[in-house]
C-alpha cells in the first residue's frame, strides 16, 4: 500500500478545453454504470462516491479546471473528506490546541508559585488527545482509501490520460 497523505492533490495539462472535459464529467456521473456521484459547475466539479456506497470515511474529489494562453486547460485535483468530517476534525483539533495552550499558560504560572500545578495535566491530556485524532483520521483514510482509487480511475478517464502518476494516494 502506498503511503497516506493528508489531503492527496494532483496537477495535469490536457488539451481539453474546460467546456469538453465538465461535459464528459457530467457524462460519467449520469452514466448508472460508473458508480459516481457529483456536481458540475462551470471550471468547477466535485465528485463523491453515490449515497447508497458511503460511509462516514467516504472522500470527495473537488476538481478545478483553468484553461491557458495557448489552448490547454490545467486540471487541479484535490482528494479530501467530506465537508462535515473536514469541520469535525478542524474543530476538535483547535479545541484541543486550545486545552493544550490553556495547560501550559495556567499550569506554569502555578507551579513556579508553588500552587497545586493541577492545570499541566490538561498538557498530556491534549498530547494524548491529538494523537488519538491522528490515529483515527488515518484509520478514516485507509477505510476510504478503495474509494479514493476508483475517483482517481474516475477523472484519469474523463481527462484521457494513461494514468494520472503524480496522484499518491
């Protein structure tokens, strides 16, 4: 397996123009045989796998077309969770970052006045806490990670490309 990153990205120049290739997206995810889900904008798409194949650990690929001086379009391509994961994650990241930063500004004042330190246990506590977030976000990915490949085959077809080699995910 290859190794997980946060939040997987790519970049191509096709010679599609943007029209062409939000055209074949919307092909793709009207087509009942391909088992995609989205929405097209113009220089603009997300693709998610359909309602009855998610689950909580489900990824998203929001893609981004801009077309260039001399007629190609890049295509940036961003893997990531769902909107509602990527705010739960954030939130419980700052929140714990908050604990942490409230443990060393309260539990040092304490302990150099020679008060009960009883605010520096919030430090291992939140250190525990942010591995834990980690832990599981990782596990998250490994679940979603068959997903991530077949929204990879998804827009390596639409783009017309071998394969898309700069995407690990």
């Amino acid at each position: 397996m290859s190794k997980i990153r946060i939040r997987p990205r790519f970049k191509a120049e096709v010679s599609q123009s943007s029209e062409e290739i939000i055209a074949t997206l919307r092909k793709l995810i009207d087509d009942p045989a391909e088992k995609i889900d989205g929405t097209t904008l113009p220089n603009y798409s997300v693709l998610r796998i359909p309602v009855e194949e998610q689950h909580y650990w489900s990824p998203e690929l929001s893609i981004s077309l801009e077309e260039t001086a001399n007629g190609t379009t890049i295509v940036r391509g961003l893997f990531g969770p769902r909107p509602v994961v990527w705010t739960l994650f954030a939130s419980f990241y700052a929140f714990t970052a908050f604990a942490l930063l409230i443990g060393i500004l309260v539990g040092y004042p304490q302990w150099s006045l020679g008060q009960t330190p009883w605010a520096l246990w919030l430090i291992p506590v939140a250190l525990i806490l942010f591995g834990s977030a980690y832990a599981v976000a990782l596990t998250g990915q490994k679940l979603g990670h068959g997903q991530m490949h077949h929204l990879k085959e998804i827009i390596t077809k639409a783009l017309q490309l071998k394969a898309i080699e700069s995407i690990e995910i």
